[in-house]
RNA sequence: GGGAGCGUGGCGGAAUUGGCAUACGCAGUGGACUUAAAAUCCACCGCCGCAAGGCUUGAGGGUUCGAGUCCCUCCGCUCCUACCA
C-alpha cells in the first residue's frame, strides 16, 4: 500500500478534470429514462480580485463545491459558474501604489486566484467564466443601462449625496456604514449638493418588500434587514399652510387668541388659508402650503409646534433677513458641521431655533410656531414634521427643552387625566405633568368631534381624521419608504463608463445601442492622477443627433452595477446579440442555491432582486427573484478575531494546501463549524482531519484487501483469548459494520441536504470508525478467502469512497479508480449517490430506556418490532424491585408511557 | 432606543418532532509497539464522591409522565440598526 500523498494525487485529478471536461454542464445527458436531467444551479459569490483567496472564499466555494458534487451524483445536470467581479477603487489605489495599471493589477491577481481555485479541486464550469471588467461583459452593462433609461429607471438629478473625500466619489446610501463612514476605506462620509445618476429603485419598494415574504429559503436575518432598509411607514400626509404674521409673539408660543390645541371649528377649518392668517408676500417661493408625513394623524390635535430639517431648502428664506436669522443660521451650521460620529452618540441634546414664522394646523386653526430643529432629517419624508410632544419621544424633549406646550391628545386609559379627558370632555389642557411622551395606543382626546375613538397606528381615530382631511383636501393616506434611489455614478476611473453623452443643443443623449460598447481606455495613468475627465480622446465626441461637437459622460457605474446581473451571464456567456437569451435564463433561473456572506445582504443582494424585477418589466426575462434559496456563511477567525491582512493574523489557504493537501483544507473547513456560524481556526483540528483522511486511506486499501501483511489489525484480535467470544465479536462487528453502512448513507445525505456537512463528516468518522473495528477483528486471509464477505467489505469501501467524493474530491478519485479499479474515464462524479434500505439501518435488537417518573432507571434489549404491550410488560419486569419497594410506602403504578422503540416510562405516586 | 440571534465539558461542537445530554473531533492521561522518538494502534476522559450514589445544558420559575428543546422573569454575550416623524 503506498502512503497517502495528496501532493501527488490532486494535480493528476485536477488535470483530468479539467481534460474531461468533468465539472461542465452536462445538457447532452439523458436520466435512465432518456428524460434530460433535472437543472441545479448553484452559485457563490463571485471574488473581488484583490489578491490571493483568502480562508473565507475557501470556506464559501467548498461548501458551494460539495453542493455541487452532491447534486450531480443525485443526478442533477448542475451549472456551478465561476468569475470575477474585477472594476473598483482598489486596482486603482493598488496601481497607484505600485505604479502599475488597474487592468495589470486586476488581471495578475485573476489569475492567481484561478490558480488557487483549481490547486482546491472546485468544480467549476471553467469554459462560462465571467469577469465583470472584460469588455464582452461591461458592455452588456451599458446596454442594460440604456434600457433601463428608456424605461424611465434611470434619471440625473440634484440631490444632496454621500462624498468620500478619500475614495473622491460619491456613494450609495447603501454604501455608507456603521457610524456614517465608507463602506470601503471607512473615512466620514460627507454631505454634498451634486448633481448624479440614479437607479429608480425606489419605484419597487413595494414589491421588494413584499417579495420577501416568497423567499422562505433565505435566512429571517436578512429577510428582516432587508424590510428594515426598504423601511415601509404607512400614515398619511397632511399639508400645513403658512402664515407670516410679524406681530407674533417671539418665543414662538401662540398667541392667547389662537388656541394652540383648540377644538375643530367646522366653520373655520373649511378654509384656513383664507387672508387673516396667510401672507406670502415674504416668501419668495411662494409657497402657500407645506406638507408632512406622519405615522400618526391620529394625533393631529396634539400638534403644538412645527419642525423644519436644518438642510431644508425653506429654512434660510424664512428667516433671511429677520431677527431670528442668526440663532436658525446657527442651528443649520452645528447641524452641518456635525459628523458622524456625533449623530451617533445615541442620546444627543437636541437643538433648535423659532424662524419667526407660522402654520396652520388644519384640523383645528391652530396656529403653530415654525421651528427648525437638528433631529429633522431632510431625506426622509418631507423635512418637515408635525411635533406632537404628548405622543413623541423626540417632540416631547425638544417642547420641555424649549419651553412649548405639550397637550395631551391620545391618553391611556390607565392615566390619571383619561376620565377627565375622555369621559367628560373636558379641554384645554396645553401641559402633562408626564416625565415622558406616551406612544402606546390609547383614546383620543382633545379631538373635537373625534374624541373618545380609538388612536394609535392604523385605529379608528387614525382613519376618521384621515377621512376628514381627504373630504377637504387636506391630506391624504400615504405610504412612506426609507429606501432611496440608488446613486450609481462615480467618479472613478476603474469601472463601466455610462453610456450617455451631453450635448449643448439636446441635452443628456444616450449612446446610441449600435455604438456600444463605450470601450474603457486601458492606457489611463493612475499613477499621475488621471482619469476619464482628463483625456480628451475619451470624452470628445459628437452628438448623436445633431452632430454637433458634445462630451461623454466621464463618470463610471458603481461596480454593484455589475454584480447585480452576473448570474444571468453565467447563462449564457458567449451571447453576442443580446446580455443573456431570454430561453437560458428562463431555463436555469432562479438560482437554487445562492452561497455568500451575510456583508451583502442589503448591498448586493437588493440590488440584484431589483435588477431582475427590472430587467422582467424590460420583457427580458420571466421571473421575479433571483435566488430561492440562500445560505450566508459564518467568518473565520483566528483567536476570535476576524482573519485581515492589516492585522497580519492571516493563514493563508496555499500555505495550508501545501502541508496537508487541498482536501485535508476543505474537510476540515467544512467540520470545524456549521456554515452559517462563524469559524474559529484551529492548527490542530487541520492535523486530525488529515490524520482521519489518513486512516480512509487506509481502512479503503484494508477493506479491499491490500493488508494481508500489515499486523495492525491481528495484534488487537490475538489478544481476545476465548475462541467462542471471539467469534461472536467478529459477528457482532461484521453486522454492525453493515447496519452502519446504511444508518450513515441515510445520514450523510439528509445531513448535506440541510447543510450540516460538519455532522455528515462526523457520521463518515462513524462508519470509518466501524470499519477499523471489524478489521481488528476479521483477519484479512478470512475475508479474502469467502468471495460474499469479500464483496460486502468492497461494498462498505465504495460506500465510503462515494461518501467522501463530494468533499475530499481528489481522494475519492484516486481510491475509486487506484484501489477499487474502476475504469479510467468515468469520474466517480458520475456515479450515483449511495442508496440505503432504512430498515437493514437498525439492529434486529434494540436497547430501549426504562424511566421511572422520568429518571433514568435502567435499560434493556428488546426487539425492533416489539409492540407497546411487550415493552410495557418488559419495562414492569425490568424495574419490579423497586416498583416492590415503592408498593410498600403505598405508592401505586398510575400510568405507563410508551414511546415505540425508544423507551417506557413508568409514573407512580 | 429598536430589531435579530446566542448561552451545552478544558476547546470546536452534537442532540431533525419535547423522549438515553455531551455524538464526532481537538487537547489531555495511561498503555502497546520502538534502542529512542515520531507515526500508528488500544483504553480512559462532564462535575462531586473511596464507593453506593448524587449533580449537570447562564440563573430562577412554569407547562408536561418527561424540557438543552416550549412559556414567563432575570443575567451575560454577539450581530445588525439607529433621532425614520
């Protein structure tokens, strides 16, 4: 028996694989029933080239590879693509650094990283590799841009956005993270006023919220952060007229005459922006009314004051040149000048400024005191909110700070005011004595007609001023998303140009579709800070219709722009006409088994669901999600903290695969943790899986037969002295060897079934286990000599060998062919998966537990098939002495629970 | 502040529906083999106890014949999210 040497074995397969093709789609393969095989498409996220693999793509491409293995030899014809998601910022710094290009930097780290995952053994479809900044691929890109555009997705407008003064681009909401910093380079995101490219996402908030209720197979954890992002608030809008009024009292309370929370008068309401409150003559918009978005109108009557975000377009207007000018100016800049870091203190005072100016409130003529305060967010909503300091947190610290009054407007019925309030309607209370704001449901007061109705969110009382304001056109229902569109441009060199060109005369022309692709100069030198913007032979053209000399657009797409769409290329990669044919997705899509980590799931993975809602309404393709089921994997770690070149904590997987070989790497990886949970790196561990793969090895030739030399197993079986016992041990080893031979193929499949490789390995260890039991004991001249003992141990070795294959691949390839002989061409990947006969899984004999009370008192042997009767009686005969002894102290036998074939418990009292 | 999850030996972890808690492995201890070491093989390996036996899944309570698993309260840890009107 030759020594087990992965280092020999595993390029011979990798090369054989990779000559046979063994690991393509198999479409010209029929099922025994000349039915084509049944479509599996399984798929990892594609690596960033950034560099060599690290152990987290070994961690997420072996589980993405057993998968795949296992699925074929199910007879599935699998599609298990490769590629690389290659435009981004870090070829450009990294170019910078070394004074190379992104292109050279890009491509050398490819194929390192294709070097490394072949030195694995993935099985990868390696003739449908896509790499995001090949030409071939990026103008597909373009393409889906334009088409977007047409459809009205895609829209350049003015709006504050994200700068990285490091990363010198803008970002994505999306892409601003923790404490308001770069997801990438992690400096403090800025605020800026630029003009840029979105993607109408936000046109499918809806669907992608409710979308996620079919995605059963994706973890509740990003199900959740998912619906947190997209952040749907369902209340109403209500619009609010202005009224200047320089008369007004400068503290901003109201005057004694208007009754801030005074009761609805019918009359009045009708029309409140009639002449006596309103005066736009100072406001240069012109503007006559301002609308909010609340969650709660309920609360409407409760309204005593008025918010304006410091950013809002109107704040400077309404004070320009008024003496309340300089306390808002200040205001605007502390929240302006307010980094991340500060709004993230959690509990951070609350600032804010009077502007001199009014509202109405239209539910009662109130007329409220305009403020602008630094807790109003201008993205979100409107700007502006409607304070109600009884019913909020926030308004109620802000009205205490500020001195403003806190009417009461939706109570508890617990509260010391609710009889008062609710029963007799008394009014005019302008201030709780509460220590806080009250949220909760409750019932509505000092609402005029609507008191004594329900409120809270979505209640009657909700509804009935909704209603109200509707009749007089008011306000309205509204439904309100936190998501915001998705700003794609960037300025940055290393990406996918967008296709649009700008012309004096026409304005924004999109490249027309037979002038793509819009080719990325790769002669750019980054080392000296150039860019698109700086070559003129890139961004000098002429207008598509009329000819006149315009400029191309320098900005390139975010690269999520390129992973949102990938796994449909894999479809169909070499189309020329079209990014993918309509009939390949719609043949292979939706993935099946999508496999990544739990980082991308807002970024990549909303994008991507919003691409193929996209892309469907474009008649592209007939589907709505892009990936059924999903499994995000756990991290590795080494002493408990995240492996990172910075930290210099890195094991590297080629190191590893060089000492213990590639399969070793991959099984251990696959042990060591559930994939879903973080992994915590272990020397030793790696050891014993290579000592166990080792012992395969071995117990494989054995089996066989190859051991008629080797002592190891003898020495144990000479030293059982008594001939009769040891025969019987023999039997006893042989009959469990073949009973485990069924138990483990049974739970080694559902095991990967589920996912649980690292118990479908410890199942493997069992049968393993059981083998080198049974060869102790069975001398190898006694096996080889009865040609049926023979066949069954060969029979034990496939087992094994099969069970194996999907994740110590190399090795079950070199046993199947070197030591169980089978020919040359088939890949044991063509093999079908082991089947087993779930009742040769357990003994004829079974122990069962015999419980008295629910303790544990004894156990016994019984037969599989004993009925309830049997094992009671059984169980009564097996505990007598101390049923006796209880009889004595007048405690009887009351009930007897039986659970077939596992145990019987006897209650007495 | 809000949301999600977790808590089992010295360590990684197992226990699919409520039914023998600690599978499998790592580390450790003893032994065989060896001139010796490594490798390999065998045995032991939750805690207390000399033993019989008792105790044990973060703590406490509940439901149940029976709870690591279900329910409640508390403690601890992790992740996400954060002034979302």
């Amino acid at each position: 028996m030759q020594q087990y040497d992965p280092h020999a074995i595993e390029p011979r397969w990798q090369a054989f694989w990779e000559q046979s093709g063994a690991s393509n789609m198999r479409s010209d393969v029929n099922d025994v029933n000349g039915s084509p095989l049944p479509n599996y498409y399984a798929l990892e996220m594609f690596p960033y080239p950034s560099g060599d693999i690290h152990m987290g793509h070994v961690r997420n491409y072996t589980i993405g590879d057993v998968i795949s293995r296992y699925k074929r030899m199910c007879g599935f014809n699998v599609l298990h693509p490769i590629g690389w998601d290659s435009f981004g910022l870090p070829a450009e710094n990294a170019a910078i650094k070394q004074g190379s290009s992104p292109a050279a930097w890009t491509y050398e780290n490819i194929n390192k990283q294709r070097a490394s995952l072949k030195r694995l053994g993935f099985s990868y479809d390696w003739s449908r590799t896509t790499i995001t900044s090949d030409v071939d691929y990026y103008r597909w890109g373009q393409w889906i841009f334009l088409k977007l555009l047409k459809m009205g997705l895609v829209e350049r407008r003015n709006s504050p956005v994200n700068w990285c003064p490091d990363c010198a681009t803008v970002l994505a909401n999306e892409q601003v993270v923790g404490d308001g910093v770069c997801w990438r380079c992690k400096s403090v995101v800025q605020r800026k006023e630029l003009e840029q490219w979105f993607f109408k996402i936000t046109n499918y908030a809806d669907e992608l919220l409710q979308d996620l209720d079919t995605l059963s197979g994706w973890p509740a954890r990003v199900r959740q952060m998912q619906a947190n992002w997209i952040g749907k608030s369902v209340g109403a809008e209500v619009d609010f007229c202005f009224c200047k009024d320089d008369d007004s009292d400068a503290c901003g309370i109201a005057n004694s005459d208007t009754n801030a929370c005074g009761i609805a008068n019918e009359n009045a309401n009708a029309n409140t922006c009639d002449g006596k409150f309103f005066s736009t003559a100072s406001l240069k918009s012109n503007l006559e009314k301002i609308t909010v978005f609340t969650t709660r109108p309920d609360t409407l009557f409760g309204c005593s004051f008025f918010l304006l975000a410091p950013e809002h377009p109107l704040v400077r207007e309404l004070v320009c040149g008024t003496k309340y000018e300089s306390d808002v100016v200040k205001v605007i800049e502390s929240a302006a000048a307010a980094t991340a870091v500060e709004r993230s203190s959690g509990l951070r005072e609350k600032n804010g400024a009077f502007t001199g100016c009014y509202v109405i409130n239209p539910i009662n003529g109130a007329k409220l005191p305009v403020w602008v305060a630094d807790y109003i967010l201008m993205d979100y909503g409107t700007g502006a909110v409607m304070a109600v300091p009884s019913g909020d947190q926030r308004d109620f610290e802000f009205a205490r700070k500020y001195g403003l009054p806190i009417p009461p407007v939706v109570i508890s019925k617990d509260d010391e005011l609710y009889s008062k309030l609710a029963e007799e309607r008394q009014l005019s209370i302008t201030d709780v004595s509460w220590s806080e704001a009250y949220a909760g449901d409750g019932i509505l007061v000092q609402s005029a007609q609507f008191t004594g109705m329900r409120g809270g969110k979505d209640s009657e009382g909700a509804k009935a001023i909704v209603a109200w304001l509707e009749e007089r056109g008011l306000g309205r229902s509204a439904i309100n998303f936190r998501l915001r569109d998705w700003l794609i441009s960037r300025q940055r060199y290393w990406g996918n140009p967008i296709p649009v060109i700008y012309c004096e005369k026409c304005g924004i022309v999109p490249v027309p579709e037979e002038e793509l692709p819009v080719r990325l100069p790769l002669d750019i030198d980054v080392t000296k800070g150039e860019n698109l913007s700086s070559r003129p032979d890139f961004y000098q053209t002429t207008c598509p219709c009329c000819l006149a000399p315009a400029r191309r657009e320098t900005d390139t797409m975010d690269t999520f722009t390129c992973s949102s769409w990938y796994y449909l290329r894999y479809t169909d990669p070499h189309n020329s006409k079209l990014p993918f044919a309509r009939e390949a997705v719609d043949n292979w899509m939706p993935v099946d088994q999508y496999i990544g980590g739990i980082e991308h799931a807002i970024l990549h993975l909303l994008y991507s669901r919003f691409f193929t809602k996209a892309l469907r309404d474009a008649g592209l393709l007939g589907f709505s999600e892009p990936f059924k089921n999903l499994l995000t994997q756990g991290m590795v770690k080494l002493n408990g903290e995240v492996m990172s070149k910075s930290k210099g904590n890195v094991v590297a997987p080629e190191d590893m695969i060089s000492c213990y070989g590639a399969d070793a790497l991959r099984v251990y990886i696959l042990f060591m943790a559930p994939p879903d949970k973080d992994l915590e790196w272990s020397q030793e561990g790696l050891e014993g899986i290579y000592r166990f793969l080792t012992r395969v090895w071995r117990i494989v030739h054995d089996l066989v037969g190859g051991a008629c030399e080797d002592t190891l197993y003898a020495h144990h079986a000479d030293s059982k002295t008594d001939e009769q016992q040891k025969d019987k041990a023999k039997d006893i080893a042989a009959a469990t060897l073949q009973r485990e031979r069924h138990r483990v193929v049974g739970k080694v499949s559902s095991d990967i079934e589920r996912f649980n490789f690292n118990t479908a390995i410890a199942a493997c260890m069992e049968l393993v286990n059981a083998a080198s039991d049974y060869l102790h004991l069975v001398h190898p001249q006694e096996r080889l000599q009865n040609t049926a003992v023979n066949l069954r141990d060969i029979e034990v070795a496939e087992t094994i060998v099969k069970l194996l294959a999907p994740m110590a691949p190399h090795m079950a390839e070199e046993l199947w062919h070197g030591v169980l002989g089978h020919s040359a061409e088939e890949s044991v990947l063509d093999e079908t998966w082991p089947k087993f006969d779930p009742s040769l899984a357990v003994a004829s004999e079974i122990e069962i537990v015999i419980q008295l009370n629910g303790k544990l008192k004894t156990k016994m042997m019984i037969s599989k098939d004993a009925s309830e009767d049997e094992m009671r009686n059984q169980a009564l005969i097996a505990i007598a002495n101390e049923l006796e002894q209880l009889k004595a102290e007048n405690k009887q036998v009351r009930k007897l629970v039986v659970v077939p074939a596992k145990l019987v418990n006897v209650v007495v009292n």
